[in-house]
C-alpha cells in the first residue's frame, strides 16, 4: 500500500507485486530478503516489472 502512495506522489500509476505461483512467492521473499540486507537491485527489478505492466494496461486500455 505504501508503494502505491509513493508511486501516485511521483504522479506515476499503483502497481500489483503478483506473486500468483509458489515461485514468484519465492522470488518476491528471497528479493525482500535481500533489501533488507542493503541490497535493493532484485526488489527494483520487481517494482520495475510492475510498473511496465501496469502502464502497458493503461495504455491498452485508452
């Protein structure tokens, strides 16, 4: 929900972290795992792939 806020601050739309199978789970824990050890790179890889995908469905749907 946080990220939500910050992203419609940045005048940017909300994403969806998805995590619909046991390996995306596994991916999104392991990434956030890793942000809490200082490293952000997996976590920003996330967020980027949502951000993509959710413009590419505001744009589709325009």
């Amino acid at each position: 929900m946080l990220n939500s806020l910050i992203l419609l601050q940045l005048n940017l739309p909300p994403i969806e972290l998805r995590a619909e199978t046991g390996e995306d789970r596994k991916k999104y824990l392991r990434s956030m795992q890793k942000a809490d050890e200082g490293n952000y790179s997996s976590l920003e890889a996330l967020i980027n792939i949502a951000l993509l995908e959710s413009l590419e469905k505001i744009k589709n749907d325009s």
